[in-house]
C-alpha cells in the first residue's frame, strides 16, 4: 500500500470500527495515486469476517482467508458488484442494474457493496440514475466511485459522497517513496524538479516514453521561443498520446520558473509571466474541449489550439 494512503486508511478503519461508513465514496486522483489499491483494500475489509490490526497502525485488514476473501479474490463473490463501461461512456443501464443490485439482500456478508472506476464516463442519464440510489441509498449498501477528473462529475453526486481526495507528496520526496516501493526511476529524468508528481509516473517510469516527452518539451520551448513553426509543434502533438498533458505541465514549470531565485546562470527560456498564464488558459480550454466532448475531431482542436498559443505570442510581440 501506497505511504501516503495510510492517513485514510486509519480514518476508515476507525469508522468501519464504530460503525459509521459513508454509504457512498469518491475517491479523487491522479493515475497512479492508489485509489483501486485503496478501493480494493476497502472491499475487502468490508466483505472480510474476520478483519485483522496490522502492528500499530490500527489499520485493519481482511484475513485474506475466509470464505468471503477468497471469493472476492476470485471475483465470485455475490455481495459486489464492479461497474465496467461496455462502451466509452457508462450508460444509464449500466447504473440502473447496479440499483437493483444493492437493493438486494446481501447473501453472505454484512454489506453490498459496488464499484464504479473511471466514474467521470458517465453519461447524464447514468449519473441521474445513481442520484437517485444517492439520495435514498438501501441499508448497509456502499458504493465507492474512483475519478481522476472530479470536476466532470455532477455537483449533486459530488456533494452526496465522503470525497477522498489522494494528494502523494511531489519533488524528491515523491521520487524517494517510489524508490522505497521499488519503483525504477528512468535514470534521464530531470530529477532536479521539485515539481515532480505522480501525473508525470509514464515519463518517470519508461524511457521510451521520457525520450518523447525530450523531445516534445525540446520542440514546445522552441516554438516559443520562435525556433519551430506550427506544423512541427502540431505534428508532435498529434503522435504523443500525453501531448496535452505535456503542454500542460511544461507551460506551469516555465511559469513556476520566473518565481524561483537562483544565482546560477539558466539558459532556460524565460517569458512574462503573464504570457505563460494566457498560454497556460488556451491549453486548459482545449483540454476541457477534449474531455467534454468524446466524439470531438482531435486534430481540428489541436490546429486550433495552435493556432491559439500563436496568437498569444503574436499578442506579446505587438505589447513589447
């Protein structure tokens, strides 16, 4: 289990102690965070009879060999059920079904329990839908919905669940919990950012994929800093599945960069800070285009992404 999780972990197993668990969980992070990991070690806490202390956490866990543990292990235990979108997006029959379920007698444990991951794909009828097993839920049901992207969600889901927001710790202090988890950090990361987070875990992880992000960053300073044209910039966008997310992160460390005082000579691309923060607005409206709209024409949004970030360069210039 990942360090940083231990904190809720206490909490919950303090309330599944007293008897007072939330009926409905969100669980918020980036990929990566743990939160299947602390969903899973929920559910198993749950179904378990017999839950064990480990040492002096007072955190509790499933014995991992009653009959319920082993059945859930199996993914044959009756009492839960894992929503899984057949499609893109989560239909509202999807939802529907697991209504029914919790409102079933449960057949071996104490509770009935459902699991809803990537919970923002669903669609407005789906979360309709489980509104309304929210606002009435059935006696000892929990239902637990994992997001990295809590801001596609309904403000009415949102309010009706315990949100669990998981925060890891960044910079070296990240990178040395990893290390103790016996992760393999990619030994040509830029490990001198005290920025370092877990959205970054691809590029920390894979050289092949910290070797694009070189790349990628390499072509994006240099459009900036007027040293590539547009179509270079777009067609690395296009071929990088984290492109967005890159444009993301590279523009806030530049920005960041202009409030750190150093004395050692940078040869690191400097702009006004205001123009980073225009540049890090167009990027966020074209990430937000992409997510709002699955069926969206990707490579018209990158032109006109783009095209946007010319703009605010070409803005700069005229102000100079």
């Amino acid at each position: 289990m990942k360090p940083w999780l231990l904190s809720h972990q206490q909490i919950f197993s303090n309330q599944f102690r007293r008897n007072i668990l939330p009926h409905a969980i969100l669980i918020n992070g980036v990929t990566g965070s743990g939160k299947l990991e602390f969903a899973q070690w929920l559910l198993h806490l749950l179904s378990c009879k017999q839950p064990q202390t480990v040492n002096q956490t007072e955190v509790l866990v499933s014995c991992g060999q009653c009959k319920s543990c082993l059945l859930l292990k199996s993914k044959t235990y009756p009492d839960h059920l894992a929503l899984i979108a057949e499609k893109s997006n989560l239909g509202v029959d999807d939802v529907r079904n697991a209504n029914r379920f919790l409102q079933q007698t449960a057949h071996l444990g104490k509770f009935k329990t459902v699991l809803i991951e990537h919970a923002q794909t669903m669609t407005q009828a789906a979360a309709n839908a489980l509104l309304k097993t929210l606002e009435e839920p059935s006696d000892n049901s929990v239902i637990i919905l994992l997001t990295n992207d809590i801001e596609m969600l309904l403000p009415t889901i949102i309010s009706r669940c315990r949100v669990i927001n998981i925060r890891p710790k960044v910079g070296q202090a990240l990178l040395q919990s990893m290390s103790e988890q016996g992760v393999n950090i990619d030994a040509k990361t830029e490990l001198s950012s005290p920025f370092i987070n877990l959205t970054q875990l691809p590029e920390l992880t894979n050289i092949v994929i910290n070797d694009a992000f070189q790349q990628f960053k390499t072509c994006y300073v240099n459009f900036l800093d007027g040293q590539q044209v547009e179509p270079q910039l777009l067609a690395q966008l296009q071929s990088n599945e984290h492109g967005l997310r890159w444009l993301e992160q590279i523009t806030v460390n530049l920005y960041r960069d202009q409030f750190i005082l150093t004395t050692e000579p940078s040869n690191k691309l400097t702009l006004d800070p205001e123009v980073l923060n225009n540049l890090y607005k167009v990027i966020i409206n074209g990430c937000k285009v992409i997510k709002s709209y699955t069926q969206a024409n990707k490579q018209f949004v990158y032109e006109k992404l783009i095209m946007a970030i010319s703009d605010v360069l070409e803005q700069a210039k005229v102000n100079e």
